[in-house]
C-alpha cells in the first residue's frame, strides 16, 4: 500500500479510490456516507427492541442484499451497510461487527454467534502513509452453511468454504477449505467435516 492517494495523475474520488479497492484517505464525503450507515443501523437497533422481527425489513434498505428468511440481532455494525450481503436463512446474533469498506458476502443458512467481527479494513506497514491516514481493504467472503462460533475475528481477504465451522474466538488470517472444522489464533483445520456432523 505505498501508492499514493493525492497523484494528480488520478482524478478519481477518494470514494472511488476506496471502491476500486485502491488505497484511498477518508474524506468528508465517506464521513457522510458512514454517518447514514450509522443513523440506519441505529434505527434498526431501536426497532429491534420494539419489534425483533419488524426490525429486519429496515436491513433491506441499509444492506447490499439481505435474503429471505434471515434474522440479524441489534445491534449491528457496519461503516456502509452497502457493502454487505447477507444470503437467505441466515441468522446473526447479537453483536455482529461487519466493516464493509470492501465487500462482505454471506452465504445462505450460515450460524453467526454473538459478538463476531468480519474486518475488511487495512493499513499500510510503513510509518508515513499510516500518519497520512491512507486506509485501504479486502474483501471477505463466507460460504453457504457457514457456522462461526461467538467472538470470531474474521480478518481482510479471506475466504471461508461452505460448510465450515470456525470455533469460538477463533482469528482466520488465512482462508479456510470446505467441510472443515477450524480452531485457534490463527485458526487452523484441525479435522475434515463429513455430511453426518
């Protein structure tokens, strides 16, 4: 992530920086985009107390997707809202922190249990360009019938295979296959799922 946000060469938008995938500094046109995601999330969190399942059509209007039959629990947490996609019958409990600056796909019929980060945000190494506040982000994607237990950290650029299981307060640096069973921080496959667990 050295290259540089302020090259006369480019006149994209740090906004489009930012969704080419390309390094990119916050600026106040991206404050107001998250502060709507913020205002819609919080909205969703006071509906929520009044009426769990109501609540859920106001997602429709805040994500990038959000399929038929899923149940996400208040409060939630996004920058953009827009960026997240959420598949069909999927259900996210209490506390899901999914920081969509890149894209976030969630397959159908996955578990999300309680307080689980999905974190596309990254920064550079080097000393200068942080001070600079460059930010940059990868994208995460999680397969179909997806199980990641309470307190799962989900770090930038991975990708977890259908039907995994990632035990509680695992961190996934790395992508993990299909069908299996991950544990630890890092998380690692400690065995291979067949169809009967």
């Amino acid at each position: 992530m050295t290259d540089h946000v302020t090259d006369d060469a480019d006149d994209r938008s740090q906004l489009q920086r930012m969704r080419d995938g390309d390094p990119y500094v916050t600026d106040a046109e991206i404050v107001a985009l998250q502060r709507g995601a913020i205002a819609a999330a919080q909205r969703f969190a006071e509906a929520f107390g009044a009426d769990p399942e109501g609540a859920q059509e106001l997602l429709r209007d805040l994500l990038g997707a959000f399929g038929e039959e899923s149940h996400v629990r208040a409060p939630l947490y996004v920058d953009y809202g827009s960026n997240l996609r959420i598949g069909a019958r999927t259900f996210a409990n209490y506390g899901l922190m999914a920081l969509d600056v890149a894209p976030i796909v969630i397959g159908d019929d996955c578990q999300i249990g309680p307080n689980v980060q999905l974190l596309t945000p990254t920064h550079p190494l080097e000393p200068g360009p942080r001070r600079d506040k460059v930010e940059g982000a990868r994208p995460i994607t999680i397969g179909d019938n997806v199980w990641l237990g309470g307190g799962v950290i989900v770090c930038p650029g991975v990708t977890i295979g259908s039907d995994t299981v990632v035990g509680a307060g695992a961190v996934v640096t790395r992508d993990l296959p299909p069908g299996v069973l991950a544990l630890g921080n890092p998380a690692r496959v400690v065995r291979s799922l067949t169809p009967e667990e």
